[in-house]
C-alpha cells in the first residue's frame, strides 16, 4: 500500500480484479458472484475501476458491505444506513454466502444479516 490507494490494494490482495457495482444496491461484487447477486433482485452493473484515483467506497455499518460512494442513496432505499470511509487500516474480504466487498471489520455484522 504505497501509493495510497487502499481500496485497490485491499481488493487486489483478495484476487478480485474485475469489479462491478450493483446499481441496484450500491454494492461492489466480483463478476464472478453477479449471478448470486441476481438471486436477491435483478440487477444491472456497471464496472468499478479500483485503478482510478477516484474510485472510493465507504463501509455500510448496519450491513458490513463496500458501496460505491456514487451510490449511498441508493444503498438507502434498502436501509437508511450509516458510513465510513474504507481507507488506510481497512481490508476486504468476499462474503462466502453470497460474494459482496466486505470490510472485514464487519464481517459478524455481515453474517449476522444473513440470519
């Protein structure tokens, strides 16, 4: 982590390269897990570029997911959520259940959301 980019370090140390946002949700997932993802509701994506400088995520504290901070509001239809930055000190980790970003701090919130 040397050039300050902690989101695309975080997510390139849990080999997801290719990551989309659920334009539904706000959630970031890997292509692989946008199938499972359907399951909930049928999504549309849009490719997240963790390259770009301005790519950047915040941390939904009521469910433990990264969202693409474009899409708080959106996030919010689901629940009115609270934020926090994902930043230096952060790591991601992909939810075995269902494949969304989480920030690995929130990881017992996260499951407990699944019941």
């Amino acid at each position: 982590m040397t050039d300050g980019n902690y989101l695309r370090d975080s997510l390139n140390a849990i080999g997801t390269q290719d990551v989309q946002t659920c334009t539904l949700c706000g959630a970031l997932i890997p292509r692989s897990w946008a199938e499972s993802h359907n399951s909930f509701h049928q999504a549309d994506y849009e490719r997240f570029d963790p390259e770009s400088q301005d790519a950047s995520a915040e941390t939904c504290k009521l469910c433990g997911i990264l969202v693409n901070r474009m899409y708080e509001a959106m996030h919010n239809r689901v629940h009115q959520a609270d934020y926090e930055p994902f930043g230096q000190g952060s790591e991601a980790d992909s939810c075995k259940l269902c494949g969304i970003v989480i920030n690995r701090a929130y990881q017992t919130v996260h499951l407990e959301n699944h019941g």
